[in-house]
C-alpha cells in the first residue's frame, strides 16, 4: 500500500513593500511521502518570493510534467516556473 501526503494548512501574512503587495493566505500544501519538512518550507518561501495573482502549488513531485509552482495567465500561457529538484533519498 502506498504512503499518502500530509496535508499542511498555512496562514502566511505577506508585507512585501518593494512590489506593494499587502496579502493574507490561507494555503493548503500536500506533503509528499519522499518531501522533507526543509523543502516543504522553501516551497512556502517560494510562494511568498513570487506572489502574484494566480501563482497555484501544483502536483509537484506526483507530475513530471509541472513544476512546484507556477502561474498560468488567463491565455493558458506559463509566465511563471519554479522548480525546486528533487528531495534527498
């Protein structure tokens, strides 16, 4: 039987004076069975670096194909990447 994700709930305060982003979060972030607390929190700190509306956590490690985050405007078109490799074994 495969190991499930933990689910992490996170309230982040965002004060970002340099872009003029003033934000509350209420996140939802999946911990995959292989993912190590560190690398859960720099996905939160990645998050928080790029803010922006429509930045979205996806599959991560359960996609090949997509990235830890990423923003996808309303064209459909990727304006944001962020990849964070793979945990340690």
């Amino acid at each position: 039987m495969a190991l499930k994700s933990t689910i992490m709930k996170a309230q982040l305060s965002l004060s970002d004076m340099d872009r003029h982003v003033y934000q509350d979060f209420n996140l939802t972030l999946a911990q995959h069975p292989s993912e190590t607390d560190q690398r859960l929190m720099i996905r939160l700190l990645a998050f928080a670096l790029n803010s922006c509306d429509g930045l979205e956590f996806t599959k991560g490690l359960s996609a090949d194909d997509e990235p830890e985050l990423w923003h996808v405007n309303y064209s459909e078109e990727i304006e944001l990447w962020i990849e964070l490799g793979l945990p340690d074994e």
